[in-house]
C-alpha cells in the first residue's frame, strides 16, 4: 500500500509542480511597453498622477488608443499615451526552481525511502 502511495506521489509531480511559479512585478517605462505587456499589467502608472491598481480577474482591454480596466470594482479608462509606467508580471525562474525543488525533493525521498523498506535487496 505504501509503495503504491510512493509512485502516485511521483505520477502526481508534474501536475503538483507545474502550477508552482513565482512572479516578480516589473515597472517598464513606456518606452518598453508593448499592448501585450499592458494587457498582462496589474496597474499603470499615469502622467498626471499616482498609479491605479487592476482588479485581479477583471478584464484588461486596449480599444483604438485608451487602455480599458476595472479600478475598485469602477471602469478606469487612460489613454495609452497617459501611461507612464506599467506594472507587469515576469516570472521569476530562480524562485520557481526553488519552490519547486521543496515539493518534488521530499516526494522522491519519501519514496525512495518507502521502496526501500519495504525491498530492501532492491
């Protein structure tokens, strides 16, 4: 029973890691901004003022040349050439490494350590 928890363990891996990923936010100068980087943006900065932060899980929407979003359950609305700075998520692949390793690494040695107990001639 053991070893057939072990190796589900291990089957499960990939679905348990591949989820895991860190993400650092990023302020890129307009100069750096491309529509898919506001599109993935979690706020802007304006030229006229302190930045507005999006709503997690509210569309973000580009229309001819005003950046479409949802601020404080509000519609927030800024022409593209307001925007002086985004705030753009980029994965963050030493923290994933890490965060990962912390998951998979106990799962192998348990099993490891199931596998040989239980076949110690293996």
């Amino acid at each position: 029973m053991k070893t057939r928890l072990a190796l589900l363990g291990l089957v499960l891996v990939p679905q348990l890691t591949g989820c895991i990923a860190v993400h650092t936010v990023t302020l890129l100068p307009r100069a750096e901004l491309r529509p898919q980087d506001l599109l993935d943006a979690r706020g802007v900065t304006t030229t006229s003022g302190p930045g507005a932060r999006f709503d997690r899980n509210a569309p973000v929407w580009i229309a001819r040349d005003t950046l479409f979003a949802t601020v404080g359950g509000a519609p927030f609305r800024v022409a593209l050439a307001d925007v002086r700075q985004a705030w753009v998520p980029r994965p963050n692949i030493a923290a994933s490494v890490a965060v990962t390793s912390v998951v998979v690494v106990p799962i192998v040695l348990v099993s490891l350590l199931v596998s040989v107990y239980r076949y110690p001639y293996l």
